[in-house]
C-alpha cells in the first residue's frame, strides 16, 4: 500500500531549491568524511582531487585499506628508494624518496604494516617506514643481556657466540624475527632468535637484547596485545607478558608438533601431504591455534590442518577445527580478523603467502569450506620484476 504525502506550498519546511548543493564542493562535511573513510586507497587518492573543500577533508581521516601491497626493492647498491605496487591499481607504480644510503644494501626479513624490519649486510638491524621514512635504530646484535655471549670479530661480519654451557659457535643466524610497533606513540618490540639457542628482544629505549631463558630451538612465535606466543620444534608452548619491564611467563603447556626441516618433512603423513610448516595463530577472542602448512608436489596443492589448544588461559584437549565462523586468517601475521561484505577479507578463509624465489611472496586464499585456494590478486605480474620483493599490510596516517 503507497501512501501519498501531500505538502503545503506554503510550509517553511518544503525544501526549496536553495537548500539543496549546487555542486559536490557544498556537500556536509561530515557526509564527505564517511564517504572518505569507506574508500580503498586508490579511490581516496581519486576522490580527494575533486575539489578543494574534498581534499581538505581527506586530512581528517585515512583510506579504509583492506589490500596487501607489493614493495619492489632496489638492485642497483646505488638506488636508495624502492618501488610500491598497488594490485587495484594494475598499471600504475609508487616509488619512494630516498630512504637511506644504506637501505639499498640491506635486506628485509619482516614487516608490519607499513614499518618494515630491515638487516644489512654487516647485521645492523632497523626499523623504517615506507610512507613517512622514519626510521628506528636498533641495539647491535653483539649488545646481549643474558647468559649468551656474542662478539662481532674483527671483519665486522663474523660473529662469535658462546652458549650458556660454554659451547662456541661461529656465525649468526636471525630466525623466526618478529615486529610490532605502535603507530601513534612508536613504542616498538623486536623479537628473533639467536642461532637456535634463545629468543631475544628489544622495546624502546632499550641499548642491548634481552635474552628469554628457556626459549630454544623456536618454531613459531607471534607477538599481540603485549603478549608473546612461543612454540618451540618440541612442542613447549609459552606464553609471556610483556606489559610490565620484564616480560614474565604466564602459561606453558606441551603440544604435539610434527617435525620438520627446510620444508621437507622427517616423517611422511600417510596421505603423501608433506608438512611445510607449523604456525602459531591467536584469535580475535584470544584463543590460540596449531596451524599445519601441508603440500603436495604431485598435484601442487595446499591444504591446512588448524587445531585448537588454547582458550582462556586453560589448556584446550587437542582438537581439530574445520571452520574458523565469521573470522579470516592471517597466517603470515599470526591473526585471525573478523570477515564481513565490506573489508575485503573472505570469511572462513586462510591467507597465506608462498615463496617463488628468494624474497619473493605470492599471496594466495584458501577456502576451508570448499578446500579450494585461489590466488588473492589476479593480475598480470609479468610487467613487475619479481627480483627483491615482498608483500606488506600497509596503513596509512593523516597528511
């Protein structure tokens, strides 16, 4: 049933022609900030030309980026800026200002957000950001506090550690690192492993690494909500509080882990799905799961394998899921995210990256209800050189 609303020529209220924008510059501010925040970063980038009232209101907020990036670095030792690669926008590029001489001689080995974390050549460690270039330098590697003993010799690349039991070793090796950063205060943690013996770390205003006792041989590890996740290659799990100044263990519980090496299994599961890799991830509630990375050669196929053994500071029996609900998984970060319609992640889901060649990412999906894995972007990457890549998150700040 229609019914007809009948106005009285005379009213105050009747809308007259006056009221109504003449053009999109007189559009309410506040109607143009909601449009703005919904808008990926290509459409703000759009959007925000469209006048100048437009793009004053584009500095009150940031693009609504649900959409994995593409960093392209250098490979001229002399080129200190690199390449951004936005997928939604297949034939345009960003390249950065200079970031450093010596940015071009380094090498990244993780990322958060739009912060990666930066190695060189003689193991200097940093942070830098890609969108504002600031950059955060760390504690040099041989600065530990701890029982383990490290001195960079003479050549300033070899390093010499003595273990806790007075072993030796020669050369470094900077496993499982993990970054996170704060991006209003840049309060930041730091966290790898040191050759297979200890995990360390660092926060702000720190001058050496810390060493965690009692961390060896680390498998996996994943840093949220000032709490560090560990899970080593014998299956001790643990869990560590970093609110307070010294990080203080919390929970530990044994988990079965399949053993693994360079992505080639030790042991064969039955079903001829080698085992490539087992990843920690914790919830959006705070529960944490097992995930089983598994391939096979002969159909290049992935699959996945999630477990839950951890809810509510209690023990979980070990069992295995088959649907992650309304959540998606960042396997690469150690999250999970809530899906809907309109940020762009696919519920129920598992992003994942693979490596082509060294330093080099494909992001792909997999599907846990179909068991299907397609990949996130479809473009052509024939025109980008996939020499020293890497995908990263990126976020973005008020200009």
């Amino acid at each position: 049933m229609e019914i007809e609303e009948k106005h009285n020529p005379n009213s105050h209220e009747r809308l007259r022609p006056r009221d109504t924008p003449k053009s999109w510059s007189e559009l309410p501010l506040d109607l143009v900030i909601s449009v703005f925040k919904s808008l990926s970063f290509a459409n703000f980038q759009r959007a925000k030309s469209v006048c100048s009232s437009w793009h004053s209101a584009s500095r009150q907020c940031v693009p609504n980026n649900q959409i994995h990036w593409l960093v392209l670095f250098p490979e001229d030792n002399n080129n200190n800026s690199c390449t951004l690669f936005n997928p939604e926008e297949e034939n345009k590029r960003y390249r950065t200002n200079d970031l450093g001489l010596e940015f071009a001689k380094s090498f990244c080995i993780e990322t958060y957000r739009s912060w990666l974390l930066m190695c060189s050549r003689m193991y200097n460690l940093y942070i830098v950001n890609l969108f504002t270039h600031e950059r955060i330098d760390l504690p040099p590697v041989e600065a530990q506090h701890g029982v383990i003993k490290m001195e960079r010799a003479l050549d300033d690349d070899v390093f010499l550690i003595t273990s806790h039991n007075g072993k030796e070793y020669k050369g470094i090796r900077l496993g499982s690192p993990v970054l996170w950063i704060d991006k209003k205060t840049r309060e930041y943690v730091v966290l790898w492993e040191l050759r297979g013996l200890c995990v360390v770390y660092s926060r702000k205003g720190d001058t050496s690494w810390n060493q965690i006792p009692e961390t060896s041989s680390c498998c996996d590890m994943v840093y949220k909500d000032s709490k560090l996740y560990f899970l080593s290659l014998f299956g001790q799990f643990r869990i560590f509080d970093f609110s307070g100044d010294v990080p203080q263990e919390t929970f530990q519980c044994g988990v079965i882990v399949e053993r693994f090496r360079l992505g080639i299994q030790l042991r064969q599961l039955s079903d001829s799905w080698s085992l490539v890799a087992t990843k920690l991830v914790v919830t959006v509630t705070g529960e944490v799961l097992k995930v089983e990375k598994l391939w096979k050669s002969r159909s290049e196929a992935w699959t996945f394998r999630v477990f839950k053994f951890y809810s509510s500071g209690f023990q979980k029996k070990h069992n295995r899921i088959y649907s992650l609900g309304d959540e998606s998984m960042l396997l690469d970060q150690g999250i999970t995210v809530l899906a809907d319609d309109t940020d762009g992640f696919i519920k129920n889901s598992v992003y994942f990256s693979v490596s082509y060649a060294k330093d080099v990412h494909g992001i792909f999906l997999f599907n846990l209800e179909t068991q299907k894995t397609e990949p996130v972007h479809k473009f052509d990457c024939s025109s980008v050189q996939f020499s020293r890549a890497r995908w990263f998150f990126p976020s973005f700040r008020q200009s």
